[in-house]
C-alpha cells in the first residue's frame, strides 16, 4: 500500500489446491529494481524506491520469516514500471 499511488491498483487473490493455500499480491504500482530483488526479502533492506519513504526495512523479512516457519514458500516478481507480484504458499490445515 506504501509504495502504490492512485491509480494504480492492488490486487489480493487467494485459492487452495489441497495441500498449500496460494496468497498473491499484486500490484501496478513502480515495482522493485532488478538489482534490488535479490536482496528484498533481507532485514533492513531498502530498495531504491523505497529509500525515500518511511520505513525500517522489516516488513518483506517478517513476512518471509512467518512463512517460512509455517513450512511455506515465498516468491516475488516485479518489473520497474510495470508493478510487483508477491506469492505466499503456505501448507493447508
């Protein structure tokens, strides 16, 4: 939500296949460089966007360390200019 500007848009989808429940966040919003994204899911890491916001760098890192205890998976995509996709696969049950 911090990063996305009327009128861009944000988009939450979610479905279960069985054995994970897929959670997506997508948005249109600047995306993230691609220098950046290897190292956007790392504690206090700021992308180039997001330097020039509040912030401490926390949010993706917690996000990915609750996931991840939960037995699941975390990806992103993003294009600078085009938006970011964020997937949280978590086990089901």
């Amino acid at each position: 939500l911090k990063y996305t500007a009327v009128p861009d848009a944000i988009e939450l989808r979610a479905r279960e296949d069985g054995r994970f429940v897929t959670v997506e966040v997508a948005d249109t919003g600047p995306g993230i460089a691609a220098a950046d994204q290897p190292y956007i899911w790392e504690e206090l890491y700021r992308g180039e966007v997001a330097r020039g916001a509040p912030g401490s760098g926390l949010g993706l890192a917690l996000v990915k360390a609750i996931v991840t205890r939960h037995g699941g998976q975390v990806a992103l995509s993003s294009r600078p200019g085009q938006g970011t996709l964020v997937v949280l696969r978590l086990p089901a049950g």
